[in-house]
C-alpha cells in the first residue's frame, strides 16, 4: 500500500487496542512501514500534516513515548507544542476537561495525553471535538506501545497465526500487557502471560490468555516473551517479597533461556530494571529487539496520527 492510497482510520480518537478492528489495526501497520521507510533516509521529514497542530499532554513521566509522539509529529512536519504539567496551571488546580478546552480554544486539532487515571483521555475524548490519542493511561492501555510490540514481533516472525507470546511480570497493574493481550489476540496469536500470582489479575483466562505458572513452562513454548517492569508506584502494598526474590522465580537470565533450549525474540517496552526482570547479557544480546521497538515507535506514531488526522486534513483542504 502506498502512503496517499491509505484511507485513513474511521474513527475521531484512539483510545484503545480493545476497540480496534483487525483491519483497522493492520491498516496502522501498513501505514506504519512506509513511515518506517522514511526513517532510514538522511532527510526523516514528509510534508504530509502542515497546518496540523498537536498539543502533548502528558501528566505523568515518559522518555519514550513522549519522544517519539514529538519526533513523529516533527517528522509529518505537523505543529507540535507539549504542556509542562508540573509549571502548568493544572498545579494551581485546574481541571484536566478545563485546560483542554482552553487548549483547545487556540485552535489545536488534536490532543496526545499520557494521565495516571484509567479512562482519563476517554472522558477527554468525550467533552471535546479534537482527536484525543491516548499514550498510556493508569493500568488500562497503551495503545501505541501495543501496536509497535505487534510492529517488531511481525518484523521478526512473519503472521502471528500460531505463534505463542507469553508476556513475563506484572500484569496486573501494566497498561501495556492488556493492550498487547487485544492486539495479539486480535491479529491470531496465541497469548500467555506469567508472573507472581499476586500480579496475575483473577479472570485474566477469559481475555483468552494462557497462565503459565513458571518461567521456565513459559519459555519452552514462547517464540517471543514481552518483559514488564515491576509497576512499584502503582503497588500500594508489597505484592512479592522482594525484587531479589522477584529476580530468582521470574527473572529472564541466559540460563533459563538456555533451558528453553528455543530461539526466543526478546521485548521490553522500558524502562528496564536491569538484572532484576531481565539480565542485562539477555536485554544486551542479538536476540532482544528493545531498541528495534523504539525505532518502530516513531513509525507507529506517525502512521496513527497522520490516519486519525485524514478526515479533518481532507476538510480543512476543501475549504481552503
Ligand atoms: N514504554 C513506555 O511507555 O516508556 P515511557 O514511560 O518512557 O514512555
């Protein structure tokens, strides 16, 4: 597919993998690998969103994410400006429904919100007629980190028909395993997840998931494992005893990968805690793909901003 054949996504904001059609999630993909392209040429830049405005909302800590949502609205040369929430006047206690509406008041077409709250930029989308997208919000998705873990997984495996990804560690409380539990589902693969029974959710098999109740089961069936961080701030109370004893049960060092005794692609969508969910030889080795998903997420952000933004360009052009 070429870049000026894709029809755009039919919907007003991406809030969530769980919403999202196959077609619509492949669509994304498509788009994405052009974006990709473009990447590895010396001049990065399409004239494909000028005129477009973006606002970055972002009340919680990123690197990653925040980055690429920047570096791939400068590469689609859309207008691009980020609120610095700790010198905001969300401090002085403005709501969150009133500083978008007054954002929006400048005339922003769309709005990328990273928020603790589950559901907050789904209210957002709600109360406002800018694009929302939602870069992460409490434990409930991460759409974007979803999409570039299927990017890079089918990068390096073909069709997900088949295939077996278990995600490792705390799943509870990650945003990232519940979006990457819709989009594999979605997309055919076979999902299991594995961890400390304290952070497997009660019910978690009715997403259709598999639990593996060790590493060690886990990883003699994976072609790939997805590698979560332990959510400390979002544990209110211990849930394990220690990150040492984390490390022993459900650590992924070369050992138990050689047990496995498989060829097994390696993710993690950051930040690491080095040597305790991962090993750094394993996190540092050829057969992990984490700053493959990095890249890949600047081409993910590209393809879903410029694909939810098609209808309002096409308007704002036609009356232009
Ligand atoms: N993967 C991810 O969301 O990383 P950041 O928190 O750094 O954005």
């Amino acid at each position: 597919m070429k870049l000026n054949d894709a029809p755009g996504l039919d919907r007003k904001d991406l809030l969530g993998l769980e919403e999202l059609s196959e077609r619509e999630i492949r669509l994304i993909l498509d788009t994405a690998r052009e974006f990709r392209e473009v990447l590895d040429r010396p001049i990065k830049t399409v004239p494909a969103m000028r005129g477009f405005t973006i606002a970055n909302l972002f009340y919680e800590s990123s690197t990653r994410t925040r980055m690429s949502f920047e570096l791939a609205q400068k590469r689609l040369t859309a207008d691009s400006i980020g609120l610095a929430v700790t010198a905001s006047s969300v401090k002085k206690g403005e709501s969150l429904r009133d500083t978008a509406r007054n954002i929006e008041a400048m005339r922003v077409d769309m709005i990328v919100m990273r928020h603790s709250q589950s559901g907050a930029p789904h209210r957002l989308a709600a109360q406002i007629d800018a694009h929302v997208v939602n870069a992460g919000d409490g434990c409930h998705e991460h759409p974007t980190q979803g999409l570039l873990d299927l990017y890079t997984l089918l990068e390096n495996l073909g069709d997900l028909r088949g295939k077996r990804i278990v995600i490792i560690g705390d799943i509870a409380h990650s945003r990232v395993a519940r979006s990457n539990i819709h989009g594999l589902r979605r997309m055919g693969a076979q999902v299991g997840v594995c961890g400390p029974p304290t952070l497997i959710p009660v019910g978690i098999e009715d997403l259709g998931v598999t639990v593996y109740p060790t590493i060690e089961e886990a990883l003699a069936e994976a072609d790939a494992i997805n590698v979560l961080r332990i959510q400390l701030e979002r544990i209110g109370v211990p849930l394990f005893p220690s990150t040492r004893e984390y490390a022993r049960l459900f650590g992924v060092t070369p050992a138990r990968l050689e047990v496995a005794k498989r060829e097994v692609l390696v993710l993690h969508p950051g930040p690491i805690n080095r040597n305790v969910e991962l090993d750094s030889r394993v996190a540092d080795a050829p057969g992990a793909v984490i700053l493959s998903q990095v890249t890949n997420g600047v081409a993910i952000r590209m393809a879903v901003t410029y694909l939810l933004a098609q209808k309002t360009m096409k308007a704002a052009h036609a009356l232009a």
